[in-house]
C-alpha cells in the first residue's frame, strides 16, 4: 500500500531514485543474522558519540583529519548487494571503494549533513524498520521534504540531491540497520546516473 506521506517524485530533489523491494525478505534475514556477528562502534563526531554504531568497510574517514584512510576490505557477503547496487547506478562494481553498516537503536537521529566531499554517488539499502528520509536546500531557502524509506528497499544520492541538498533521518522508533556504498568522487562521474532518473524516481509512492 502506497505512503500517503510520501510525496510525489516531482518534489523530491533531482538525482534522487528510490526502489521499493530492492532485497527480498530472505536475503534480509541473511544480512540480519551476519550483522549480529559484527563489532560495532560508536560513532564518534568531533568528540560528541552519536548513538548510532557503525562498521567500515574500504575506507574510514577521519572528522579530525578530514581525511579519508584505508579500513578493511569489504566482507564477501555484501559483495552480491554492491553489484547489484552499482548495476541499478549504471557503474562498475569497483567503484564503490567504501562500505558502512550502520545499526540505529530506538531513538537514534541522523542531524543534517551533506556526506563528507571525497565520496561521490552514495547508495543506501534499509533494513528491519522504516525511517523518514528529510532533504532540505543547503545554504539556500527551500522546503524540507521527506520520504519514507521502507524495510528492504534502496535509495541512491546524485547529481543536485547529493550536493545541493543536506539530508537528514529523525530519531527512528524501532531497531534500524542500513548499509551504505559510496564511491571515490571523480569530476567525471556527478551526473552519470541522471540517465536512470525518470525511470526510477516514479518507483517513489505517493
């Protein structure tokens, strides 16, 4: 059943694409029982722990340095969701060079931010509950809008929703995971996923 809350894909900001369904409910479960095997961390912003915990993949990035620095490769068990992520963005697999499972506790936010400016195109599969997804103009008036991300689904950030938008999630009210791709920000790849935009942005519901 459609989100009445949702709005429609024209007031969603250009170079957003939602997918309903993106994993099935058993390659759900999957991801679920290998998360709890996992050692998490608190996310640590500047100092301040946020109270979401995070594993990286790829790359890990430094809030002090801003800079971004080697981590482990990614696990073999996300490798069939980064291709499949990369195939429905129009890349190669191999772009994506970073990974980062994300468990979200009862209450837990996400403030308004831009991603830090050495990825590029960023990818997002949720898991277990919903949240609302909240974009709003950075540094220029605009309406904030929001869409709800469903258990299962994808999200991908290009073009003018990558840069031009800072995004937010407000405190979620059950447990919540999502896994996150990005790629290496080259000048070469901002709008290459444009292309796939007005195909996949209708799969927003209204």
């Amino acid at each position: 059943m459609p989100r009445k809350n949702n709005p429609s894909p024209a007031d969603l900001p250009e170079g957003f694409l939602y997918h309903l369904e993106f994993i099935t409910h058993d390659e759900e479960a999957a991801l679920l029982s290998q998360f709890a095997k996992l050692d998490f961390q608190a996310f640590d912003f500047h100092g301040y722990i946020a109270k979401r915990r995070i594993v990286e993949y790829g790359f890990e990035y430094g809030f002090t340095s801003r800079q971004a620095q080697a981590a482990r490769p990614l696990p073999p068990f996300l490798n069939p969701f980064r291709n499949r992520a990369a195939e429905w963005a129009g890349i190669n697999a191999g772009e994506i060079i970073e990974s980062v499972i994300t468990e979200y506790g009862p209450g837990s936010p996400i403030g308004w931010h831009r991603d830090v400016p050495q990825f590029e195109i960023i990818i997002g599969i949720s898991l277990k509950s919903s949240c609302r997804f909240r974009f709003k103009p950075y540094r220029h008036e605009g309406k904030i809008v929001s869409v709800t991300l469903e258990p299962r689904s994808a999200y991908i950030l290009g073009g003018p929703a990558r840069w031009n938008f800072q995004h937010s999630i407000p405190a979620v009210k059950s447990l919540r995971y999502s896994i996150t791709f990005r790629t290496w920000r080259h000048k070469t790849t901002a709008n290459r996923i444009t292309a796939n935009d007005t195909n996949s942005r209708q799969e927003v519901r209204s």
